[in-house]
C-alpha cells in the first residue's frame, strides 16, 4: 500500500495520455470542445456541463477524465506547452536561422509567440493568474519548462550576435531583455492592457514592438 500523501504532496492533476484508441478519442474531443468553447469566454465561465455538452458526452463520462476542471486546465497547459515548444524548435532550426540578424530573430522570436498568445488567450490568462496567486506546483511546473523549451533556444541563438550586445554580461543581458519585452508582451496580449492601445488582431504588431525593445535594450551601451 503506498504512504498516504502528505500536505506538501497534492495529488497529481495532469492526466496520463490514454492507451486504448477509445479512450484518446474521447480525450480528444474533451479537448476539442474546451479549446471551442475558450474561443467564446472565459475559463472560469465555462462549466463542467458545457463541456461535456460540447462534446456530446454526458457529464458522468467527462467525470471519468477529468474530475475538476483543474485537472483540464493543467492539461490544456501542458499541451499547449508542449506544441508551442515543438513549434519553436522548428521555427529557429539552425538551418533556418543561420543567417539572420538579431533584429530578425527577435521579431520571429516575438511575433511567433504574440500569436501563440493570442490563439490561446483566455486559458493562459486563467493559467498566470492561477500561478501568480496560489502555491499551485504542477501549473508553475508547466509554465517553467514552457520557458525553458522555448526561451532558452532564442536566448541561444541571439547569444551568436555577442559582437552586437553592448554589456559585458552578454547571457545576463538577454536574460533580462528577454523578461522585460516578454512581460510587456504578456500584459499587452493576454490582459490586453488599456495603456497599450492594442487592439484585437494586432498580436503580430506587438511583436514586433516587443522585439524593437528587446534588440534596442541589448545594443544599448552600458553606462
């Protein structure tokens, strides 16, 4: 018989993919019917019911899946973390990437994850907030090696432009340029912040305007 859990040890939330064929197609549309309904309201509006409705299941069947919608959201984080990763790797191939300048990369870099933003909008604005404002240890745990998969790649390719980086801690000066034009990206995107003015859409724009701060931020000498 296993230890009983402690305090300190919650139970885990992120489901095991599913063996039988059966089974993944209904993981499947659980997942489908979330995303759609993500594209209409808020997490924390949607209901248990609406899901399985969505999904043409009843709710006992959703149950069997998913027992809170905790367990769901982490879920949905932990794909998007893992697509959005797998989208990068391709995005900064070496062989893709080979040639262009810092400039370049900071604007694929930006724009690419601005419209991974948008797309998923109100789940990862439910997501940060959740993280920001419990000890929740499987989220916070998605969302670092969401960083980790996909920033550190950036971080290695614009470290090839050392001759540009105007500090003398190149690697702790992308780090930081990193954080400051992700937050505000982050902030404009996902809280669509009112002293930004960006209007819907515009994901490609902010971008792009996170990638002019964070290349001016790095060519900037150090005084």
């Amino acid at each position: 018989m296993p230890a009983p859990r402690s305090a300190s040890q919650p139970p885990r939330l992120l489901v095991r993919e599913p063996r039988q064929q059966r089974s993944h197609d209904l993981l499947a549309r659980l997942i489908d019917a979330s995303r759609s309904l993500l594209d209409e309201k808020d997490f924390e509006s949607i209901s248990i019911a609406d899901i399985a409705k969505r999904a043409g299941v009843s709710v006992g069947v959703l149950y069997t899946r998913f027992p809170t919608k905790d367990h769901l959201l982490v879920h949905l984080a932990s794909a998007f973390a893992d697509d959005t990763a797998a989208l990068m790797a391709r995005k900064f191939a070496d062989e893709r990437v080979a040639g262009l300048s810092l400039a370049e990369l900071a604007e694929l870099y930006f724009t690419n994850v601005g419209q991974a933003f948008t797309r998923h909008r109100r789940m990862l604005r439910s997501i940060t907030l959740l993280v920001r404002t419990t000890e929740h240890a499987e989220l916070r745990s998605i969302v670092q090696r969401f960083n980790v998969a996909v920033h550190s790649r950036f971080a290695e390719c614009a470290l090839r432009h050392r001759r540009l980086i105007k500090h003398s801690d190149a690697e702790r000066a992308i780090n930081f340029a990193m954080l400051a034009a992700s937050a505000t990206l982050r902030e404009m995107v996902l809280y669509e912040e009112p002293v930004s003015n960006l209007a819907r859409g515009q994901a490609a724009k902010a971008g792009r305007e996170c990638a002019r701060l964070f290349t001016a931020y790095l060519t900037c000498a150090e005084r």
